[in-house]
C-alpha cells in the first residue's frame, strides 16, 4: 500500500505547490475564513498550512490519512456534481508517503486539539484553536529521483506564491497569507465585492488589485453577463498591458481553477476579432455551470476537466465578452 501510495504521490504530488494546492483546497472545503501557508527553502524543508476551519475529530485524524478516504463524497451522485475542491480523498495519503507529514486538528467541541505523526501513528494532546494545521517536511526525503527534479527554492516559491494566487483570486471573502523562512511575502485580507462606480455591479477589485497588481484593475473593463446555462463575470484587460502574458489568464469554473483549452480560445478569438491585437492579453474569468455538466474527475490534478456541450459554452462566452472588449477600444 506504501507503493501504491507513494506512486499516486507521482500524479498528484509534483512539487511542493502541488501540496500548497491540496492543502489550501483542503482548508477551503473546511469552510476556512483564514489560511495561512509557511514555506522553508521554497518548501522542500518545510510547508505547513493553518487554517481555522471545522477541524477533524480526533477518532477521524489517521481515517484522514487513509487513501480514497474522503469525507466530501457518499456515493455516485455526489461524484457527478462535486462542489467540494477535495472528492479523491488521495491527496494526503499520496503527501505522507513522501514526506514526513504532521497533522494538528481541534474541532469546536473537543476538550483540547490532537496532533498525528504520519510516519508513525503517533497521537498526543496538543494546543491550538478551532482549525487544522498541517506540516509536510522534507518533501520527497524518500524519493531522491523526484527531489532531483526540483528547481531553485526560488522557483519553487514562486510557483507556491501561484498556487495561493489561484485561490485567493476567486475567494476574496477569505484572508490568506504566506510567510518564507520567516518573513511575511503575501498578506491578503478578506474583502467584500466593490461596488463599481456607474455599474450596477459589485466585483472583488480590491483582492484581484492585491493578488494581480493595481494595473490590472485600473487598464480592464468588467464583465458580468448571463447566457443559456452560463453565468460570467470577470475582468478584461488590453492586450497592451504591461504585465500581460499567457499565464495571467485565470479561467475557472464553479471556484474551481481549471485550464480549458477550447473556452481560452473562445476568448483568444473574442480579442482577436475585435481588437485585432497580436499580444496576449491578460484576463480573469469565473463561470457557473450546472456541476452536472463538469466532469472534474478526469485527472488527478483537478487542473482539466471536461465540459458537456463545450460548443455551447464557447459561444456564450465569445458572445458575453466581445460587446465588453468593443468598450476597450482606444
Ligand atoms: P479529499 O480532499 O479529496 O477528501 P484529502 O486526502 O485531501 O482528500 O483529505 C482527506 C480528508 O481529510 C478530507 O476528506 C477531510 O475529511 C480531511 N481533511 C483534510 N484536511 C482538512 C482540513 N484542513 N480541515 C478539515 N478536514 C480536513
Ligand atoms: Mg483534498
């Protein structure tokens, strides 16, 4: 079962911002308002992620640990409509096995919180308030062939810093913040919608100003619209914009940050036909679908997913987004 473990850890444990997604993925189903991350070396020495979620029961901390043990999903049905970031129940299992992995969880009604060893099984008494912690050390300590396939802690940090970006672009009413080897990096607060002068419309600016920089409120233009089975909204920035590349895309779908390559080109080609712009240009866009027509369990990431009537839907978006870009124009 080690093995088996250790190769699932190969799908879904990656790098150490693949374990900053489940983690933080992890907090976020538990219905956290406050998730803090610390890195050490990029996160190869150390990640722990605190969050102040609902916790887990004592009696449930190893159950947690278990492979294909979710709690999110009872049966069939649920897999057909997940709303939970978490239903594979693999993520902590596949990070145990190549790492040495510490739990420390206190619900609202326990006399005290309970830490775990995973290597060990190990349970004692601990202190904390209402919430989860996890730590992960020395991340594939057991697996020197993928720990040789780590870059920089730099480059690993940076990739950790993208895995919260991820997360927070699109749950503004949850403050996140992450510390390296001791010093605060990113410190987003929990923010309600702004209303936007003259729309009737009340967007998250301030978080995507926080997590994208103040340009990339200040050079787009909103979008909110509604079409056959597709609700959008979103923000559209010129082409021009300094700081546009392919990677300030942000697609998701019912919170979830997903790459699609058929809905990135509906709105690759909305640009195109109507701005004529040969650069990139930088977008955010949340979509809300029926959960029905989302197959999130295609890949073990959660990253692809397939999409029912994937026709339908690039039309609604290239129709929702080329009135908004015709506003961009010079
Ligand atoms: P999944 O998220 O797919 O259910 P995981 O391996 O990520 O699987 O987590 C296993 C289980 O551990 C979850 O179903 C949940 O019950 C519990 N769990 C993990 N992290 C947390 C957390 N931060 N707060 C509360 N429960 C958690
Ligand atoms: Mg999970």
């Amino acid at each position: 079962d080690e093995l088996i473990s250790q190769i699932a850890a190969g799908e879904v444990v990656e790098r150490p911002a693949s374990v900053v997604r489940e983690l933080v993925d992890n907090a976020l189903d538990a219905g956290a308002t406050e998730v803090t991350v610390r890195l050490m070396e990029g996160g190869v020495r150390l990640i722990s992620v605190e969050d102040n979620g609902h916790g887990i029961p004592a009696d449930q901390l190893a159950l947690a640990l278990r492979r294909h043990a979710t709690s999110k999903i009872r049966d069939l049905h649920d897999l057909q409509s997940v709303l939970t970031m978490g239903f594979r129940g693999e993520a902590l299992a596949a990070t145990a096995s190549v790492s040495e992995l510490s739990l420390i969880s206190q619900t609202a009604t326990q006399p005290h919180a309970w830490r775990l060893e995973a290597r060990t099984g190990e349970i004692a008494p601990a202190a904390r308030e209402r919430g989860t912690t996890i730590e992960v050390r020395e991340l594939f300590f057991s697996t020197p062939a993928r720990r040789q396939f780590l870059k920089t802690p730099v480059t690993e940090l940076a990739h950790c810093q993208e895995a919260i970006k991820r997360h927070a672009l699109v749950r503004p009413d949850v403050s996140f913040a992450l510390w390296h080897d001791g010093k605060l990096l990113l410190d987003w607060r929990a923010t309600p919608a702004q209303t936007l002068p003259g729309l009737d419309l009340a967007l998250p600016t301030r978080r995507w100003a926080d997590a994208l920089g103040r340009r990339f409120i200040e050079q787009g233009v909103p979008l909110q619209a509604e079409r056959g089975p597709v609700r959008m909204q979103g923000w559209l920035i010129r082409p021009e914009h300094a700081g546009a590349r392919a990677d300030t895309q942000y697609l998701y779908i019912n919170q979830r940050f997903v790459r699609d390559r058929t809905l990135a080109h509906a709105v690759k080609s909305a640009y195109a036909d109507v701005l004529h712009g040969q650069r990139q240009p930088a977008w955010l866009l949340h979509l809300e679908l029926d959960p029905q027509r989302v197959d999130v369990n295609i890949h073990p990431s959660k990253v692809e997913v397939r999409l029912r009537e994937s026709q339908a839907l690039h039309q609604a978006l290239w129709h929702a987004i080329t009135p908004v870009l015709a506003g961009l124009k010079p």
